[in-house]
C-alpha cells in the first residue's frame, strides 16, 4: 500500500491514510425537515472501508485493521467493480431481526475465525455513506447526495448492505424506533455501578485473563459511590458496553448488563451524553 500515486500506473489516485467519520450527536429534539435524513441506528462496529488499486483495508473507529476478522466482508469488498473509493458504515450480526452487539462480541476478538464460526455468526456490513468516489472527495456534497452515489458505486449484495433511510417524517420514525460506564466534562473517570449479569463461564474467564495484567492498588475514579469490599481495581484502558434502562438520580445506571468489550473506541472518549 502506498499513500502517493504508483509508479506503475500513475493514474492511480492517492490512497488516503485516513478519513475522520461523521459521528452522531445526542438530541432530544424530534421533527421532520426536508434538509435532513432519518436513518437506523445500528448496534455494532463502525467500520470505514478502503479500496485503492484493488487492494482493501477495512479500519475500526480506532484505526485497526479488521479484514482478517472479517474475512466475508474482505472478500465481498475485493469483488466489487468500482474501486478507489471510501466507505463508511456498521457491521453487525443479528439475532433474529434485530442488531446484537453481545452476538457481534463473538467476532471481535477472533482474528482469523474458522468457516464453523463464520456460519455460526454471519456479519454484515451496513453502509451509510461513501467520502471518496472514483478516487474523488466528495465530502462536500450533502449526504442525500453521497447515497445517492453510494448506491450506483458499490453492488450491494451478500454480507454488503445499503443502509436505506427515510426523507421525512421524523417523529413518526422516532416513534417507531422506540419500539424496536463514563468520562465527567472534566475529564475525570466517575463511578457508575456495578454490572452483574450478562456474563457467562467463558466470558468471565476470558475477561479475567485480560483483567488480570491491569490490576492496581487504588481506585481510578475521581468520584462516585464506591463498594468498599470485594473489589480488584483495574486501569481504565478497556471499554465494555453496558445495556441498561435509564440513569438513577444518584449518576448510576439501573438494571445493568454486559454485553461486550469494545476495541473501536478510547476510553477517555466515553462520555455520559446529555441531550442538547
């Protein structure tokens, strides 16, 4: 790979290192606008694809390389007929009709998954958006348009997926979608409860392996409710994703549940989001 034109083929467009995504911002507003879009949310791992000069890199939020863990998804994207562009979407695994990240765990870790596991959890990759086209950035165009090109670049097929939207009628999709642990404003780590459910016997002993090498004396937190017995205090370098119902009045999450370690994003970016 290479991050200037070839030698070869000097045509060929410069292979761009990296690409910031588009992140989402927490709201309570609800509305239609015919300047806006309305898309799913989806529960899984965003992931930016590259493909220059035939060859594909598929990149984590955090900048690792996932095509051996996704060896389905590499293939389809050495398939495609386009190429020289960047796309930007979700992968996910499903449990019924609905994206699981707890199934999705059982990828993450697994670097070159055997056919047996990739039967058993089937992933796909939901594409959103595309920021460079034919070799283009197009990152100016509004993303009505960007999927409009998206759509015509990229043949959607097998674990490939058009991450389809609606044009209006927002709160209605609101509605309909309903149905279906955090850095303080001051950088400081704020205790948020304990989890205790969501783990099985491999899970556990698979965290305590990781765990163990992180272990310290004190406390990292700077403030909260602390349990006094009981407890292995750890560095804060790892993030798990925590399902729950709501936020008690006391900054703790009720009714907890481990659903997985995340390795796309840094644990000083986790923030507890407050609607604007």
């Amino acid at each position: 790979m290479s991050s200037t034109p070839s030698a070869q083929n000097p045509a060929t467009p410069a292979w761009p290192e990296w690409v910031e995504p588009e992140l989402a911002t927490l709201t309570r507003d609800r509305f239609s606008d015919p300047q806006w879009i309305y898309e799913r949310k989806f529960d899984g791992e965003r992931c930016l694809a590259y493909r220059f000069g035939g060859e594909v890199r598929l990149m984590t939020r955090n900048r690792q390389q996932v095509n051996s863990t996704y060896p389905e998804l590499d293939e389809a994207l050495h398939a495609q007929g386009a190429d020289n562009f960047v796309i930007d979407g979700e992968v996910v695994a499903f449990v019924g009709r609905t994206t699981s990240f707890s199934q999705l765990q059982q990828r993450l870790g697994v670097r070159r998954p055997d056919a047996e596991l990739v039967r058993k959890i089937p992933v796909y990759y939901y594409v959103f958006d595309v920021m460079y086209a034919d070799g283009d950035d197009i990152r100016q165009f509004t993303l009505r348009d960007r999927k409009a090109i998206l759509r015509k670049l990229v043949t959607f097929s097998g674990p490939l997926r058009f991450a389809t939207h609606h044009n209006r009628d927002g709160e209605a999709y609101f509605t309909q979608a309903c149905r279906w642990g955090y850095y303080d404003d001051k950088g400081q780590l704020v205790y948020a409860g304990k989890v205790g459910t969501g783990f099985d016997e491999a899970t556990l002993a698979s965290l305590h392996r990781t765990l163990s090498g992180m272990e310290r004396q004190d406390p990292p937190f700077a403030r909260g409710k602390l349990p006094r017995s009981g407890v292995h205090w750890v560095e804060p370098k790892l993030v798990g994703q925590v399902g729950f119902s709501e936020w008690t009045m006391a900054g703790e999450l009720r009714h907890p549940r481990y659903e997985g370690l995340r390795r796309d994003k840094d644990p000083a970016s986790v923030i507890r989001e407050k609607p604007q």
